[in-house]
C-alpha cells in the first residue's frame, strides 16, 4: 500500500479516485487522460450538441498508430474557468476506467485551443436514438447482448466505486458491432450540489439514478 497525491492505493485494486479531491484539478486531467497534439486530429463533420460545445466526428492519427475514428467534444470559445474544469472533469473520470463496456478515452487537447476530449467513435450513436429508429429490427437475443453489455460496464463502474447517477438509454452509446457503452459522466458534479442527492436513489418519472 502507498501514498499517491493524498490517496492510498492497493495494489491490484483500482478504484475510482473523484477529480475534485485534487487541490488543482489540472493536475487530474494530466493524471489520468493523455495530451494529444491537435495537429493529430482532423475533425470530420458536427455530429451533435454537447452540454459545453459541438460535438464532431474526426479521425486520430498518433505517431507510430494506426488512424482512428474519433468523437470529439469541444469547449465553446469564451467559457469561464470553472466550464473548463467541469468539461476537462469529464476526461478525468473516463480516464480512470478501462472497460469494453465504457466509452473509451483517446486523449485531451488543452495545450491549445479549442479545448477538446476524444473519445472512440460509436458509429450508431446513442442508443435511445438507435432504438427509436429502428424499432422492432432487433432479436431478443441481440437486445440481451445491448443489455448485458450495459449492465458489465455498470457492474464494473460499481467495482471501482463509481456512482454514475443517470443510467439511461439516451447515456449509453452502440457503436457498429451493437456494442453498448456508459458514457457521460458529467452528471456527479451537478449533484454534488445538493446534499441529499448524493445519498438517495430516486425514480423520478422515467429516470433511475444509480
Ligand atoms: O444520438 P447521437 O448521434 O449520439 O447524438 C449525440 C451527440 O453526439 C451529442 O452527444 C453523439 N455522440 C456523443 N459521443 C459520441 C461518440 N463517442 N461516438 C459517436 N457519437 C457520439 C451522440
């Protein structure tokens, strides 16, 4: 058992490590999501909106790697320090996990501007959307595999003491082998403001927090 920045870690048990612990919160981004230059990424087309800025689709080509399809998230230019900290805060928790049933993290671009995350690209999107569209096209057995998949990306948020607190379709991200993957993990911080949030699972019309 060691000392590491305040936490103690025991070896071979990962847990999660909440980024508001770190007296700078730069240095959790840097801790646990990699700086890529932005000259290595090429973005593509606006794929959707996100909670800070566009969210694009692009490609990744890091030295001696083979080109990747990317999502990318964007900070809209004049945002307030604490927008950056709560958009980079994002990057730090994906940082942490390494699941094939969460979204993975490629890198974050802060060293210049725009601010941006990159992630692995899910062809079909989130699965609310996904689902909508294609209603009735799926197999149960093909529906249990979206289901399972979820629920070992939830089982492994779990393990490594990560509360996710908005388990939902529009949440989770399918990519083209019908793999389903937790994303967005923005929601603790907004939470966190209110004390009783934190302690309580609640079913409010059609949304559970776990
Ligand atoms: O349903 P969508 O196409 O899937 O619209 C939303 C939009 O961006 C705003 O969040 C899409 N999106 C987010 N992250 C990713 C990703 N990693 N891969 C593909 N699409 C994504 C999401």
């Amino acid at each position: 058992m060691h000392f590491h920045n305040g936490h103690i870690k025991l070896p071979g048990v990962r847990t999660y490590i909440d980024p508001h612990t770190y007296e700078d919160p730069n240095q959790a981004v840097h801790e646990f999501a990699k700086e890529i230059e932005a000259s290595c990424i090429t973005i593509e087309r606006v794929i959707g909106a996100g909670e800070f800025g566009e969210v694009c689709s692009g490609r990744l080509k890091l030295p001696g790697k083979r080109e990747l399809p990317v999502a990318i998230k964007t900070l809209k230019v004049g945002y307030t320090e604490k927008q950056r900290r709560d958009f980079l805060g994002e990057a730090s928790i994906m940082g942490q996990f390494d699941h094939p049933n969460i979204i993975h993290l490629e890198g974050v671009v802060t060293k210049s501007k725009p601010v941006m995350i990159v992630t692995e690209y899910m062809e079909n999107g989130s699965l609310d959307t996904f689902l909508k569209k294609n209603d009735g096209q799926f197999t149960v057995i093909q529906l249990v595999g979206m289901l399972r998949g979820i629920a070992a990306g939830m089982r492994y948020l779990s393990d490594m003491g990560y509360v996710h607190r908005d388990l939902a379709a529009r949440n989770i991200l399918i990519n083209s082998n019908l793999v389903c993957k937790v994303s967005d993990f923005g929601l603790s911080r907004v939470l966190e403001d209110d004390p009783e949030a934190a302690y309580t699972t609640r079913v409010r019309s059609n949304r559970m927090h776990f």
